[in-house]
C-alpha cells in the first residue's frame, strides 16, 4: 500500500526482558511523518526518546508493530538488508559526533559512499567537498578531527550524514555537547537542509526547538503524551 508518509509507524511496543520482569519502553507509539517534514521529540530523561529513535533507524528492533519508511516495512529486513538499506535511506547524526580520530574531515566523509558504492570513485571526494563547503567547514578538509571545535565536529558529521543522500536525517541530540550559540547555529542548519527537501527527526533538550522544527513530539513513559503546535 503507498502512503503519503515518508516515515509511517503503527502500534510500535518496545520492551526489554530482565530478570524480573519485562521492561516496557515504548508503548503503542503511532506516527506519521511528512516527507521534508522537521520533527522535534522531547521527553525527560528515560522517557524512550533514543528508543525510538534507534528502532526508526534501524539500530535497535521493536518488540511489536510496525515502521515503514518510503513504503519499505523496515521491521521485516534481515541485518544484511537493513545494513544496506540505512546507508542509502538515512544519515544519522550522534551527541559526540563519532567521526573516527585517525581519518581526515574529508576522509570521514567519503566513507559512507565507499561502503555503498552510489557515487563513482572520482565523484566522492568532489562531493566531499561541496558536502564540506555546504556545512561552512571546507577548510578544514585535511585536517583531522581533534583539530576543530565541537561544533565544526558536528557540521562534519552533518556533512556525514549527507554523503549517501539519504531523505531522511535522524539526530539523537546533536546539540547536547555545544554550547547555546553553537547549538543554535546547528538547529538552524538542520532547518536549512530540511528546507532542501530532506526529512529531519531529532530528539532535543533545548528549550526553543520549537523555533527550528514544525512539529515537536512529546514523550513520556515511552507513549506521546502530546503533539505541538
Ligand atoms: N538495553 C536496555 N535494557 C534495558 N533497559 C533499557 C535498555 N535501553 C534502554 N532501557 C531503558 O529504557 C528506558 C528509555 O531509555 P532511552 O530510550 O534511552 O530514554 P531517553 O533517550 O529518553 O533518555 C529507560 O528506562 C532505560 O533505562
Ligand atoms: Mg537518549
């Protein structure tokens, strides 16, 4: 069946089994998602943000229910199928940015389109660049990660995201290690790159993400409590 969602999500549970008793996680989440759409998911601490987050991308599998995402049923891909398909599908963007140390910027870069082979061998470090250029940071291309501050490490990481030009974008709190004028330089880049047609997902602490998303999911106890504006 098509939808008009690019991301759709259906009685989704997540538990996890312990030595006494399950742990329930998520709890009949339900969600559709527009293509180009920017969606903010807030919640305290412990409310099933990363959760969730990491069951959309992939990372982590429900325990029930179901995701689709461009109409592929992401619950039903085998781990080779679902590592394949999230390089192509979606860049995923970290709190510590997770660029590996001993690689260039520019390195970082070109190796997610090493792993999935879209782009030809001579197009990928030209695509690095302009990636690079697009994000504010090309000069700093042959320099290894430590040299930059942590918000140039994000944007490289942005720039990351970017290389298999996946639609979808997640963030599991991209901000939470800047400081508020980085932070806010970095939700207002994510704005940007959703108005180039990307899909944007992040999960935020900071107070006015309402400001660079159009829809802001509430969470608590692993259930949308609410949904603003
Ligand atoms: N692997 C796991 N095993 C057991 N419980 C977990 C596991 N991962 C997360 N949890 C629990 O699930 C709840 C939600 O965690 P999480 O999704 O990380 O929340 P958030 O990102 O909103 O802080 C927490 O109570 C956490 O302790
Ligand atoms: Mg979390």
């Amino acid at each position: 069946m098509k939808t008009q969602s690019l991301v759709s999500i259906s009685n989704l549970y997540k538990s996890y089994e312990s030595a006494a008793n399950p742990v329930h996680v998520l709890d009949n989440i339900n969600l559709e998602i527009a293509a180009g759409e920017r969606i903010a998911i807030v919640g305290k601490s412990g409310s099933g943000k990363t959760t969730l987050i990491n069951l959309i991308t992939g990372i982590d599998a429900p325990t029930s229910g179901e995701i689709l995402i461009q109409d592929q049923s992401i619950t039903a891909l085998n781990q080779n199928a679902l590592a394949q398909w999230r390089g192509k599908n979606v860049g995923i963007v970290f709190q510590f940015f997770q660029l590996l140390p001993t690689l260039t910027i520019l390195e970082n870069i070109i190796l997610p389109m090493d792993l999935c082979k879209q782009f030809s061998r001579k197009q990928r470090s030209a695509r690095a660049l302009e990636l690079l250029a697009r994000v504010g940071i090309a000069e700093h291309a042959n320099k290894l990660p430590a040299a930059l501050s942590g918000g140039q490490q994000q944007r490289a990481a942005i720039a990351r995201a970017l290389a298999n030009n996946p639609p979808l974008i997640v963030a599991d709190e991209p901000t939470g290690n800047l400081d508020s004028v980085t932070s806010n330089e970095i939700l207002t880049l994510f704005g940007e790159l959703a108005r180039e047609g990307k899909t944007l997902i992040a999960v935020s602490h900071e107070r006015d993400i309402s400001q660079h998303v159009d829809r802001v999911i509430h969470l608590k106890d692993g259930a949308i409590v609410g949904v603003t504006p």
